[in-house]
C-alpha cells in the first residue's frame, strides 16, 4: 500500500505544458521545411531545371519543325504546327543558362516591385509576391512558363494571402491591357509550383520589434534579458543611432531581400539583424553581447558570423537602385534570347487553359454516357436472370 502522503498517479504525470521558443515555431513553419535551401543545394536545383527546360524546348521544337513537312491541308494537326512555328527560328536553338534565367528573375522581380507601387498595394504584398515568383522558378523554368504570365498571377494571390482585398476585374483593369482570364490563366500552374503553400514569413515586423527594444534599452526601461538588471553602459547617441539604423534597414528589408536570396538561406529573424547590421555595426554587436552572456563567447561569435554572411548577400543589392546602362542592355539581348528559346507548346497559357477545361468537359460527358450504357447493361441483364417486367393488365 502507497503511503499515505505519496502523490497519485494522476499527480506525477502532469507536466505544465512548455511554451515553443520563437525558433521551434518557425521550425514548423513551411517555409523552414519546405523553401530552406544551403547555397549549393538551390543552385543544383536550379541546373536540373534548366537543363530539363532545355531538353524539352528542343524537343518541342523538332516536334513543330517536322510538323511542317505534313501536307494534309485539312488536317488540324498540321494547321496548329504551322502556327506554331512560325514563331521558331531556324537553326539550333539556344537556351538560357542558369546564370541568365537568374538575371531575368531578378528583372521581373523589380517590374513586380513598379507593378505594386502602381496598384499602390502595401511592401508585404510586393515582397510575398516576389517570394511566389522566386520560388516557382526553382522547379520551373523563363523558357517554359514566361514571368510576365506568373507575375499577375503572384502579385494577385499575394493580394489574397496578405488580406488585402482585390476584386479579379478591377485588379485586371488596374494592369491594363489584362482580361482577368489572362491572371487565372496559371493559377494553378502557380499553385503547383508552389507545392500548394502560401505563407511568406517576412522580417519586417520583426524589425519593428526590435527597434521598440533597442529605444527601451536606450532609456534604461527594460533589462536586456527576462529577470536580468538593466543594461549599463549603452552606446553614445543610442536614441538617434537606432532611429537612423531603423530607416536605412527598412530599405534594405524592403528592395535588397526581395533581390537576393536570403529568404531560402536566412531566418526572418537573421536577415532582419543582418540589415540592421548593415545600418550600424556597432549598435548591433551590443544588442548581441546583451543577449548572449559573456560566458557564450562562441556562441556570440557564431551569430556574429552567420549575420555577416547574410548581410554580405543583402549589400549585393543597393536599396532603390537600379540596374546600370550595361545592365540594362544585357537584360534586353537577354529578353531577345528567351523569345527564341521559349517552349513553343506552353506560350498561350489561356488557350492551354480553355483546351483543358473543353478536354475536362468531354471527359465528363463521356462518363455521362459510360453510366447510363452500364446502367441499360445492368437492366438487361436484370431481365435475363429474373424475365421481363410484368405488366398489370
């Protein structure tokens, strides 16, 4: 027998539920599972791609070319080969390298950056937007699926995800010269590509976050750690430093990110620190060193480290700037390039659209008309076993 005093079983076996640090949350995120990528792995992701796109916009091609030679006039099979190579250049056709399809990704990203400012939708919806954008092109390919068709597509999903409502017609007028066919059109190819994910983790109210704690810190309100004493010696002029830092890390947050790859490299948090970094070295290295205890020196170092390396890739792109004359040229032979090496049987998204749902229709009528043969099948069938219906006289 238990003694009298002992806890029941019921007692012992209670735990208070521990609460999930910021970091196990993100962990569970599906941008940490699914869009987390080493450096190496993402460009070895993206040769695959390429060099698939590549094999199939030949093959493509040398399907068009040798519809060419069919001669039945009245067949429709040779009327769509010859449309569609009219638009095929003769010769071996030269596709994109990895290397020029990341140039053109970036490119389309700035004109989704201008298309946002002109629907005047907030810096969320233009960065979850890009996101869309960038991640679609790591399994998909400029030669087959053109960015102009999937940015409409992003930036109008992005409107959905971010809470920021858009009528389909009115977002269509806004573009102009867009029917709203013309944005559903790769809705779904968007959707696949996707792997049918739509939450884009952003560091800016994580910014916005950390700016309030370092102005608390600055006037001696807050301690540095959860049950620890206030901070004490704090860096000159901390109130006015951490108001500019602000600024210029939210230029960063909003033009730089959006250009570089830090979002399948980085933490929302990390690359948020990284900008601030970029903003004022020395500010951040204090704010760490509150953070980290004296006796977590590596530990300090190696956040230090991994900051450095993000905001390394953040400095590549300037905030608001743009590309040079030289640039600039490079992008339109670039854009003349993928108008000879794109996939001649994906160009029309909407007519793929409209065949497909036509395709979906006959398939449905066709098991319309399968049922109602089995269902005459069972009838007669019904009749052969048991003998007709008798009739009342």
């Amino acid at each position: 027998m238990a003694p009298e005093n002992a806890p029941s079983q019921m007692e012992t076996s209670v735990e208070p539920p521990s609460m999930m640090s910021e970091d196990e949350r993100y962990r569970t995120s599906t941008q940490y599972r699914l869009w987390s990528y080493t450096p190496e792995s993402l460009l070895a992701l993206r040769t695959a791609t390429n060099q698939i796109a590549a094999d199939r916009v030949r093959e493509a091609v040398r399907r068009i070319r040798e519809g060419r030679n069919i001669s039945s006039a009245d067949t429709s099979e040779a009327e769509n080969a010859r449309s569609a190579s009219a638009a095929i250049p003769d010769g071996e056709v030269d596709c994109l390298t990895v290397d020029e399809e990341l140039k053109l990704v970036a490119f389309y990203c700035r004109q989704t950056i201008q298309l946002g400012d002109h629907l005047h939708v907030p810096t969320d919806v233009k960065a979850t937007a890009i996101q869309y954008i960038k991640r679609f092109y790591i399994t998909n390919s400029l030669m087959t699926y053109h960015p102009t068709d999937i940015l409409k597509t992003a930036l109008f999903f992005a409107t959905k995800t971010e809470n920021h409502y858009f009528r389909l017609t009115k977002f269509a007028d806004a573009i102009g010269k867009t029917k709203p066919e013309d944005v559903l059109a790769s809705e779904f190819l968007l959707t696949q590509g996707l792997r049918f994910t739509f939450d884009v983790r952003h560091p800016f109210r994580a910014l916005e976050g950390a700016v309030l704690e370092l102005q608390a810190l600055s006037k001696g309100k807050i301690p540095a750690l959860p049950g620890g004493g206030i901070v004490g010696e704090r860096p000159r002029d901390m109130d006015r430093r951490v108001k500019d830092a602000h600024g210029k890390a939210r230029d960063y947050l909003k033009t730089s990110t959006a250009l570089t790859d830090v979002y399948f490299h980085y933490t929302p948090s990390q690359i948020m620190m990284a900008a601030l970094m970029i903003a004022d070295k020395e500010l951040v290295e204090w704010y760490i060193g509150c953070k980290i205890p004296a006796s977590g020196g590596a530990m300090r170092g190696k956040v230090l480290g991994i900051l450095e390396k993000c905001a390394e890739m953040l400095r590549t792109v300037a905030p608001n700037s743009e590309p040079s004359a030289a640039e600039k040229k490079e992008l339109s032979a670039l854009s003349k390039k993928l108008k000879k090496c794109r996939n001649p049987e994906k160009m029309d998204l909407v007519a793929l659209q409209k065949a497909k749902r036509e395709g979906d229709g006959d398939d449905d009528e066709k098991v319309v008309k399968k049922r109602k043969l089995e269902r005459e099948s069972s009838a007669k069938g019904a009749d052969d076993l048991f003998g007709p219906v008798i009739k009342k006289e």
